[in-house]
C-alpha cells in the first residue's frame, strides 16, 4: 500500500531521498498547476516548482507542526513562493506564453471546490459572501490578483479595495467558524 | 485557535495567505512571521481555510528536466567555485545598480501601501541577490538594536561549502560579518564600529570553504549583493 503524503513530508524532514522522490512523483503536476496558473509563464513556473521543492526539502521538519494536510502545506509552499515571484516583478509584468490559457473572467466561485468536505463549506461560505467579494477572494486566490489588479478589476479605488476585501475575509471566516 | 490574535493581525494573516500585499509589505509581514509563532498560526490557518479553492486549478505535468535538476541542485557535490570574481569591478557595480533599482522601487511602493506594520526604531532593508545565481538574501538591520535579520529566500552552500556575508562601505576592504546562519532565517548582531557605516553600505554574500574565509577577505564568487536602503 501506498504511505500517505503525509508519512513521506515525514521521512523527508528525516533527509531520506526516497521519500523526496516519492513525494515530488505524487505531488509534482498539482504544484506544478498552481505555479503556471499564478505566473502565467512556463519557464518561470518550472523555476518555481524546482525552488519550492528545495524549500519543501528543506522545511519539510516544520510540516507537522504547521496543523496543515500534506496537500495544503505542499500548496501553500508553493502559492507562497510563486506569489513572492509575482510580486517582485518590478518594472514588468512578463508577457504571457500563448501556449498557457489565461482566464479573462474572475473564477466562478459557483463551480469551485466541490470535491472536498473542506471545499464543500468553503463554497457556500462564499456563497453567503457579495458576488464580487467572493470572485475577489477567489481571483485572489487562483490567480494571484493583487490588491491594484483587483482595484482595476472591480474599477473600485485601491484605498477602498483593501476595508472591502477584509470585510468579506472576516465574515468568510466568522461563517467558516460555525 | 488565532483568536488570540488582535484583528488586524489576523486579517493581515489572511491578505498574506491569499497573496494581495504589495511587495514590500509582504517582504515585511514575512520578516514579522519569523519572529511570531502566533502569527505563523494564524497563517496557516488561512491558508488551511482557502486550500480547498485551489480543487479548481488543474494538474500539469511538468516536463522531467525540471525533476532532473532538482534533484542534481539536491543530491549532487557542486564543484569548484568560480574565482577571480572580485576583482571584477563593474560587475560589482551592476549588482548593486540592479538592487538599488530595485529598492528604489520597493521604497516606493512602500510609501504608498496603506497602513503599514509597525516597526520600532529606523529599519533599513536590503536584497542581495546576483543574476548570476540563485541565491536571494533579505537583510533588515535594526539600528536600535544593531541586529541584522537575515532571510535567506532562495539558494543555500555548496556542498561542503560556507556563505559568508560581508559588509562594504565605501571603497573599504569588505569586513566580515561571520557566516550566514545555516537556517532560512538568523540574525548577526553588527559590531559597534562597523554600526554607523551600515546604512549606507553594500551587503554581499561570497562563496567560501567551510569555516569561512582563511584569510579574512572574500576567496570565492559573490553569490549576491545588494545595497543598503531605509525604509
């Protein structure tokens, strides 16, 4: 039988190679997904799929700690990083690969996360969420939308975007709470 | 669970989790992470209540070259440095141009980010980083305490290797700060006749044999640089 993801982050933490090789087999294309899907650039997202691994080779001690499951740590390793990237391109945004479809529409909240219990409560806490704070949220999430490019989006002022946006992250918290 | 936490600090937890901040805020709340248990809670709490969204995000198989070098960068002894960097003067240059620019940038955007977190003391940031490699260093020095923390966001010793950090100031020699931590993150604590020159001096991290610089000046590559900047 297969060990779960969570006893290989485990043997990793131990520095066995095996079970980094293991993990990066059964883990690799869903951050690889998420990595494309944030920078939008092939070549940059195999760079920050190979760097994340190394974090995740590295940190892989402070996982058990960290109240996550393998698949959402391993995710937010990867968001973190890829985020950290988009954020530092400082004078232009890179222009995109023809070959990675691009969505030209906020995700729609409606079709997200049915496969989990997790994803489940999620989505109809969105559900209780304004429309357009719960594409905000989700736009923010899946795309890597900043503040400004959110601000752009909803042509909301970028003073304005921030009190909103956490508004809603309270109350998705508070409805996620119950 | 995070409820401990005042609401701003919890609501930034989340802005941090989704990825909405600004560059240099991020760059901040990051380095306030490393110092709060707490506050890396309720991080990951948000992280854990959004994960679900990304069920919508489809899987891509990367292409094996990616597993092939990482697994090299991991598990293979790199060999010999390249030496004779030093001395390269305009090059020197350019790698702090280049991260000058880029903090001038990040300074700016920093000015126009709304509530930013409080930070006692005057606080001067600086990123060392190279297009030469990988390694990607933030270094914010507290001038009250004299203490520069040191995060260390990509790229790590060559097998059997050090880094070792250096600080520049002016047209002197470049005077040692000691190793870099083995950790993500560290801080060295500036000795106090080198404190005033820090300010307005270079950060730069070389390649050195494991022990540190024989000689007491930079032997191996510079593996990044960059200038110091206030915030």
């Amino acid at each position: 039988m297969a060990e779960s993801l969570e006893v290989l982050i485990g043997r990793v933490a131990l520095r066995d190679e095996a079970a980094f090789r293991n993990l990066y087999d059964r883990t690799s294309a869903k951050l690889f997904g998420v990595c494309l899907r944030l920078l939008r650039q092939r070549s940059e997202a195999e760079d920050a799929l190979q760097e994340t691994y190394v974090k995740v080779w590295r940190n892989a001690a402070q996982f058990s700690a960290s109240g996550h499951n393998a698949m959402s740590w391993l995710i937010a390793v990867a968001r973190n990083h890829a985020i950290d990237r988009l954020r530092a391109r400082w004078t232009e945004a890179a222009p995109l690969d023809a070959e990675v479809e691009v969505a030209d529409e906020m995700p729609d909240p409606e079709r997200q996360a049915l496969a989990s219990d997790m994803g489940r409560r999620l989505r109809q806490c969105l559900g209780e969420l304004e429309a357009v704070r719960a594409q905000a949220v989700a736009g923010a999430y899946i795309d890597g939308f900043s503040y400004q490019e959110l601000a752009d989006r909803h042509g909301i002022p970028l003073n304005t975007i921030r009190t909103w946006l956490r508004r809603g992250l309270a109350k998705l918290k508070e409805c996620l709470s119950r | 669970m995070t409820d401990t936490l005042p609401p701003d600090d919890d609501l930034a937890a989340a802005e941090y989790a989704l990825g909405v901040m600004p560059a240099a805020e991020r760059a901040l709340f990051a380095a306030r992470l490393d110092l709060s248990p707490e506050l890396r809670t309720a991080v990951s709490s948000w992280e854990i209540r959004l994960a679900a969204l990304a069920d919508q995000i489809p899987e891509v198989a990367p292409p094996p070259q990616v597993k092939a070098a990482l697994m090299t960068a991991l598990f293979t002894p790199e060999t010999e440095p390249r030496a004779g960097f030093w001395e390269n003067l305009w090059l020197w240059r350019t790698l702090t141009g280049v991260s000058l620019a880029a903090l001038a940038v990040m300074a700016g955007l920093y000015l126009r980010a709304p509530a930013p977190p409080a930070v006692p003391g005057a606080v001067y940031v600086a990123e060392l980083a190279s297009d030469k490699t990988t390694v990607r260093v933030i270094a914010y020095y507290d001038a009250q305490s004299g203490t520069l923390r040191l995060d260390r966001r990509a790229g790590e010793p060559a097998a059997g290797r050090a880094m070792e950090l250096w600080l520049i100031a002016g047209t002197d020699k470049p005077k040692s700060l000691g190793l870099m931590p083995a950790t993500e993150t560290g801080s060295v604590v500036i000795p106090t006749t080198l404190r005033d020159a820090v300010q307005t001096a270079t950060l730069a991290v070389s390649d050195e044999p494991a022990g540190g610089s024989p000689t007491g000046q930079p032997t191996g590559a510079v593996l990044a640089a960059g200038k110091v900047h206030s915030l």
